[in-house]
C-alpha cells in the first residue's frame, strides 16, 4: 500500500481529555468545554458576484487565491501562477514548469509569509522572494529516529516515520511566522483507517497534524486526535477529513461529520467547541470495511450525502463562516450523476448562528477585504471558465 490513505482530520479528542502534544505528553491533556451556541438567524439569503478571469493558455486545473487586493490563480497542471487585480484584469504571469529559479516542479499549495512566497507541492516547499525568484528550495524533515525494521513491525502512533502528508484534501496553514501545520496521514499495512482490523485502534490514537519548522522543514511535533464520532464510528473514513483556519491566536477546525468547531490555543491545547447542526443534512453514511470499498463507493457517497467543509474567521468582525453539503437523496439509492451538491454556509458571530444561506458548489472562503468576502469560485475545465465569487454579508439588526 503506498501512500494510498488514511485520513487525517484535525486534532481533538472529545472527551474531557482530548488534546495532547504527543502520546508521553498526558501532563499537558486537559479538559475543554463545549458551548451552547445560541441561534438567532438574521440572515437568510446573501447575493453572490462573481468576477471572471480571462486566460487564453491554461489547463483550468487548480486553485484561486485572494490577497492584498490581488487574485492569484494556480494552475497545477502547468505550475504557472496568473495574477489579476482584484476587478479581473490580467496582470502578470510567473512560475511554470521547470527547474530554474523562476521556475517550480510542480505545486499543490500556496502561502505568503514575512513577505515570501511559498510554494508546497508533497514533500517539498520553495521559498520565492516578491519578485518570485526561488530563494530556497527544502523537504520535509520527518526527524525519524526508529529503524526501519520498527518503523514495519512496530508501528505507534508517537513514530513520526509512519505518517506522510495527507493525500486527499490537504493544507498547509500558517500558525505563527515560525510554525506550519500540514494534514497527516499513515498508510502503514498495521495502523491505518481503512480496514476493519485496524480502523478501530487508528482512530483513537492517530495524529493529525504535523507542526513543521518554517525555516528548516523539520517536523518538530505530532499534534491531534480525533473526536469521538470517529472513535465511535470507525468505518466512515470517507468523511474523515478536516479544515482549519487561525487568527495567529486561535486555531479553529471543523470535521466533516462532526457539528461541533473546535477551537485551540497558540500552544495547540484545546480550549472549547461550539456549534449547531446543518439544515436538512443526509448524514446517513455507507460504512466501508477496506480501501477497495472505500474507492468504490467515495464519488457516490460524497456527492449524495452531508458533511461540513471550509472553515474561515474573521477576527476584525468576529464572523467565523462554515460551509457545509446537505446531500441529497435519491430514488433507490442509486445515484444521478447530474445531480448537483447542494451547498449552504453558517454564519457565526461569535458563537451565536446568526445566518444559514445558500451558496454554490466548490465555494471555499478566501478572504476578507474592504467589506467584501472572497470566495473560490468556478475552475471550469470542461466549459473553459474561470470565476472567482465575491460577496458581502450585511450588518444584521437584532431581534
């Protein structure tokens, strides 16, 4: 098995003892609380703009980006990045496939940090300056310190050297200006969350998160749990994925099949959750026993059922925006393959639901701007569109 799998979702363990910062570190678990999140729904529909990008020599395979007024898209079939003011207008272009220092392998991710671009792609981070020359190129240090032979016949969960970047769904995500976390995942034959035989001890002692050194690559900690739908439910891995965002103080995470936000400290250490439910959501999950089932039933599952997905917040208005699939049912159970995903967004202020409005599919929130929110958009490979959504939310008036 390669690095066929294993999901990772974020961090947590929900229970009175959830996080810890490795399996030796029990003096540093504690108890969280879970919030009544209140719900005062003021905002029932939002009007979504969309702002078309116009590029005559891409593949339309990749993903959009918004920052400092500027629209950045990564197209990773050519590992070129197209540049846009903010109204759509072409600007310039950089990267493209090759080795030189204006030039990138391949990529998958990307991140601006203290003024420096960073480019992700498996393994692999290049630094670019402003003017995107490449000023570093590094791998992931995993620091292993097993042998081999243990790494095989002995995996646990605290060995760095069992886990790899998570293959479906990952991220990178800035913690401070020293500190990345990435998605793991293992896909060792004895520890992984696919089988019947080991799903079960996987899920309640995995690690989620790598927390990589921004200057070295090296992976100095192994932080995260899952909560306990997972633990309980061991066989739905193909909604075991997370998404988080932080505000450099706190980290946020949402599972897919979980309603509950988990929010975290600057020392990774799980202080509260809140959250509500989704409207009408199908959460009915076809259980899978092996990798086989899970390939085989992955499209169909995630096109008919509901789960939870972009989280973004906003520490400026303190609007914390959720998005989440409510699935659909069909006749028979068979699946329609026109049948489109329908999508809504929670809305938070603080931890108080404020709206729940309908939005497009592949709609993740980007940014925040001058009023207006930022969202990924329409990549359109087939009709050769390339749109990026805009919106606002206005200022709700209390009940």
């Amino acid at each position: 098995m390669k690095n066929l799998f294993i999901i990772n979702i974020l961090s947590l363990m929900i229970g009175c003892l959830f996080f810890s910062c490795s399996i030796s570190d029990k003096d540093q678990q504690q108890d969280f609380k879970i919030e009544n999140s209140k719900e005062n729904i003021l905002i029932k529909n939002i009007s979504i703009d969309s702002i078309s990008l116009k590029i005559s020599n891409t593949s339309y395979v990749g993903f959009l980006h918004f920052q400092d007024n500027q629209i950045y898209f990564f197209d990773e079939i050519l590992a070129t990045l197209f540049l846009f003011d903010k109204s759509g207008k072409s600007q310039d272009t950089y990267l493209g496939k090759g080795e030189s220092p204006k030039e990138v392998k391949n990529l998958q991710n990307y991140l601006k940090i203290n003024q420096k671009n960073y480019i992700f792609y498996g393994w692999d981070i290049y630094v670019y300056n402003q003017d995107w020359v490449r000023q570093q190129s590094m791998r992931i240090d995993w620091q292993v310190e097993q042998s081999l032979k243990e790494l095989e016949s002995n995996p646990k969960p605290s060995y760095k050297g069992i886990y790899e970047i998570k293959y479906f769904n990952n991220r990178f995500l800035k913690l401070n200006n020293d500190y990345l976390l990435t998605n793991i995942e293992s896909s060792h034959p004895l520890f992984n969350g696919y089988f019947q035989n080991t799903a079960s001890s996987y899920f309640k002692s995995a690690f989620l998160f790598a927390k990589i050194n921004l200057h070295s690559g090296k992976v100095e900690r192994l932080v995260g749990k899952y909560p306990p739908i997972y633990v309980e439910n061991p066989n739905i891995p193909i909604f075991a994925n997370w998404y988080a965002d932080t505000d450099m103080e706190n980290l946020f995470v949402s599972f897919e099949a979980d309603s509950l936000i988990y929010v975290f400290d600057k020392q990774l250490r799980l202080q509260r959750a809140f959250g509500r439910k989704g409207l009408d959501m199908n959460q009915n999950y076809r259980k899978t026993e092996n990798y086989d089932e899970y390939q085989q039933f992955f499209r169909s599952e995630r096109n008919t059922k509901g789960y939870y997905s972009n989280i973004k917040y906003f520490k400026e208005n303190d609007i914390l925006l959720r998005v989440y699939s409510q699935g659909t049912s069909t006749a028979n159970g068979k699946l329609d393959q026109d049948v489109a995903i329908f999508q809504r967004m929670q809305i938070y202020k603080g931890t108080t639901l404020i709206g729940d409005v309908a939005v497009p599919p592949r709609f993740r929130v980007l940014a925040y701007e001058n009023g207006y929110y930022y969202a990924d958009g329409v990549v359109d490979e087939l009709n050769e569109r390339l749109y990026l959504y805009k919106f606002k939310i206005s200022k709700p008036s209390s009940k």
